[in-house]
C-alpha cells in the first residue's frame, strides 16, 4: 500500500498494526509539532498497546532535561538541526520503555526562520532498533499547514522503516 496515499488517521491505524504485529512500542519526541504526532496517535483507540510515551520539548532546556540532549550540541548547531534530531529520538528511546521514536525540530512559523532554516524547516530523527536515521523538509504554508505535514511525514516515514 503506498503510505503518502493515506491519510493521517489511516497513516496513524497502519502504523499501529505494524508496531503490534512486532511487538514494538514507540515514543514521540516533539519541538514544533509541541505533541500533535502523539495527539494523532493518541486519537486511535487502543494505542495504549503500542504508544509508550510523549516528549514535548519545545525548550532547549526540555531536551537536553528530559531527553539528555548535550547542550553544546545545541549550541553549537542549534535546535533545528540534524544533530538534535538525532539525539531527541535517541533519547527518546533511551529514557523510556520504547523500541521506536520519533523526534521533530523545526520552524512552524510565522516568525523565527533565518535564511539557513526559513519557516517550514524541519529535521526529522527516528530512531529503530538502535538504528537512528534523519531527514530535512521544508513545507509551504502557514503554521497549521508545517506542522500538519510535519506529524503526516513523520509518521509515514516511521511507518515505512518498521514495513522493512
């Protein structure tokens, strides 16, 4: 089935059997998105079966307390970054009981892009098995329209790693 074809509650329900049929549970850590991906997989019932935990660190104080992200990592390539990506969903992982994380950092907008990272910059980390990989979008749109894509992205692109 192609996963960019579903829609985010369709997304959400197949990305829940797989983490069932592996008996995997997952973890969100969240900046921009400030809980909207865990929202979204909240929404199903029975989530409770494969949805360990929510991190909203929308401060860098929050992920480097509560997902132990080294602070110099952040200041030396700040929040919107690959580096912090990864280490949001490492930690994820790390200071829970899941298997499976997904972390978002970005600039929802309208204000606070600069030209490296205009509005609609997100970093992606997901982290599977110990595996952590990461991916960078730009999205059109206004704040709702970013981070709407945001939670679809990131969910599919976690959907289609644990389909491997």
């Amino acid at each position: 089935m192609d996963l960019d074809a579903l829609d985010t509650p369709a997304l959400v329900a197949r990305l829940a059997e797989r983490l069932q049929a592996q008996g995997r549970m997952m973890a969100t850590a969240e900046s921009c998105t400030g809980g909207l991906i865990a929202a979204a997989c909240t929404d199903l019932a029975g989530s409770s079966n494969w949805f360990e935990r929510g991190f909203v660190t929308y401060s860098n104080a929050a992920k480097t307390e509560l997902l132990g992200v080294d602070a110099g990592l952040i200041a030396a390539h700040g929040a919107v970054s690959e580096p912090v990506a990864r280490a949001m969903a490492a930690g994820a992982v790390a200071r829970s009981a899941a298997q499976v994380a997904v972390a978002v950092t970005g600039v929802a907008g309208p204000a606070g892009g600069s030209p490296d990272k205009p509005v609609g910059t997100v970093w992606f980390g997901w982290s599977v098995d110990g595996a952590v990989q990461a991916d960078r979008r730009r999205f059109e749109g206004d704040r709702a329209a970013v981070r709407a894509a945001t939670v679809h992205h990131a969910l599919r692109v976690l959907a289609g790693l644990l389909a491997r």
